[in-house]
C-alpha cells in the first residue's frame, strides 16, 4: 500500500487554521485509527473475543434502553 501524504500550506490566515485544517485531513485519512491499531499487536483470536464483548454490550444497552422507555 503506497503511503498517502498530508500536505497543507500555511498561507496568511494563519498557523492556527491551517493545524485544524491538518487534523481533518489526518481524521479524514484514517491515520489516527490506523496509529492506535498499530500500537500493539493483538492475536486474532482476542481481538475476535473484544468484538464479540463490544456487541453484546451494544445489545444489552439497546435492550435496557428499550425496557426504560416501555414500562407501563
């Protein structure tokens, strides 16, 4: 995979614009996620098991969410 650069060119509206302007290229890009993916290595087995862990979690935040709003 051919690396993707962020180029950003600070012109007269200032420093401060052009670094927010950075920020949503590198959000847009995925560079961030892909960083914090790369931190440390996870076996696929484990990382199987937390998306499992996070979906149930989804499941049972749905269901009490729908329980608190039909008592009658």
């Amino acid at each position: 995979m051919a690396a993707k650069t962020i180029e950003v060119k600070i012109d007269d509206r200032g420093v401060d614009r052009s670094l927010k302007k950075f920020k949503r290229l590198c959000e847009s890009y995925g560079v961030i996620r892909e960083y914090r993916k790369r931190q440390e290595y996870k076996k696929p087995s484990v990382r199987q098991k937390e998306k499992l862990a996070a979906a149930e979690k989804r499941r049972k935040k749905a269901e009490m969410k729908v329980s608190k709003t039909s008592k009658i």
